[in-house]
C-alpha cells in the first residue's frame, strides 16, 4: 500500500523524517518496503 506523507501528516501530527517514521513503523510491526521522493519525478529544474 502507497501512503503519500502529506497525507498522512493531515491525519496525524507528527515531525519525524521519512527514513524515522519508516523505522518507526517497521519497529511497531509494519513493513516498509521502500521510500520514494517524488520531488524527483519531474526531473532537473
């Protein structure tokens, strides 16, 4: 499942990096697969 984390900041208030909140999450029983930076998809500015 793909969750965006400005999405989930709108849930929950929170101030972790990416790579903590998936440390976070992985510690509490749930599996991060992959982080992916989507500020990179629209290629060199």
């Amino acid at each position: 499942m793909r969750i965006s984390l400005n999405w989930l900041r709108e849930l929950v208030d929170f101030t972790l990096t990416p790579e903590e909140l998936a440390n976070t999450l992985t510690m509490a029983g749930f599996e991060v697969e992959e982080i992916e930076d989507r500020r990179t998809w629209a290629g060199p500015a």
